[in-house]
C-alpha cells in the first residue's frame, strides 16, 4: 500500500489537474449487449472491434489494458482493437511509447469525451479510484512492473470496453466495479470469435 500511495502523492505534486473533477457531461443509458453501438472514428465498418474507453493517460490500469489489447491483436488480426483517450493525440501517443508502444492499438483522441457519454461511460467517484480495491490491483500492476507515468486528462473518468461485431451490435461488455477491476479481454474477443 505505501507504493501505491507514493504514487499517488507524486503524482498530485507533478499532476494536480487530473484529480480537479471535470464538468459531468450529459452521458446516455450505458448500452446493453444487443445494442447498435455509436459512431466511433476509426472504427471501421465491417470489422469486428474491441473498444476499451480508458480512465486517463498515465494510468496504469489503462497501460494494463493496451498491453493485453496490443498481445490479442498480434493473435487475432480479423478484429480491429482501439483505445479511447480523453487526452489529446501527442500525450496519448507519447504515454503509450513510453512502455513500448501500441502498434497494433488504434489510439482515438475524445479530450471534450463525446464518445465517452455516447457510449455511456462517465464520471466515477473518489473510491472508485483510490479505493482499497483499486490500491490492491495497483500493487499487483507493480509487481508486473507497471506504475502511475506522467498524467494526462483526469482520474474522475471512469473506463469501460466493448466487442462489436461487423455489423455495429453490441456483443459483450464491461464496466468495471473499480478502477482495478480490468476487463477480461479474452472474453470480448471470444464473443466476436465464438
């Protein structure tokens, strides 16, 4: 616990913008498997996709995701993987070279989080971040050698991931219980897949 906390105190001497909580925006009904999914830039039509909205740039519960998005897309070339930041594109760029890139992760910029609300992904609240249940999944990430990077965008906004499948329906979803909570990846594409 006292790493993770390190952290987080680093972090809001070099980043204190990203704990300020945002303005809520309007965000719909979280959709429901089934659903037609939103328009979403860079996804592309007739292609099955994995959609992971991340909590913020620096992240590492985000960096976890890309990770596990990049190895899955190495594997599974029919289906498009692509993360939503709500930071701009050079942050978002630079964040994921600083732990070797996402060359097969499609980056979409969402930095007012338009996309986010269309897709029912908004605010979460103080512990859901900085909970017990989040810090313990932080001390598993350190292990793994994952850690907070510089910061981008805020740790109010809350994460959720999606497959869809060529047509634009909705075929699985997570929203998780806490920031810690990481989706089961290979769930999503054995919806697409199976």
């Amino acid at each position: 616990m006292r790493w993770q906390l390190v952290y987080l105190l680093r972090d809001f001497v070099v980043a204190p913008h990203t704990f300020m909580k945002p303005k809520a925006r309007e965000t719909a009904v979280p959709l429901e498997v089934g659903a037609t999914v939103p328009a979403l830039p860079a996804r592309a039509p007739g292609r099955s996709a994995v959609v992971a909205f991340l909590r913020h740039v620096g992240c590492p519960f985000a960096e976890a995701t890309v990770r596990q998005m990049a190895a899955l897309a190495a594997a599974q070339p029919a289906i498009d993987f692509l993360a939503v930041t709500h930071s701009r594109e050079a942050p978002s760029r630079s964040w994921c070279d600083a732990f070797g890139g996402a060359a097969r992760v499609e980056l979409v910029a969402d930095p007012d989080r338009a996309h986010y609300a269309a897709w029912g992904v908004g605010l979460s609240d103080r512990k859901h971040f900085a909970g017990s249940d989040s810090l313990a999944a932080l001390t598993r990430l350190l292990d793994d050698g994952i850690h907070n990077r510089w910061a981008s965008g805020n740790r109010w906004q809350a994460a959720a991931t999606f497959a869809v499948d060529p047509a634009g329906v909705l075929r699985w979803r997570h929203f998780p219980r806490h920031a810690g909570d990481l989706p089961a990846l290979d769930d999503a594409v054995a919806a697409l897949v199976g």
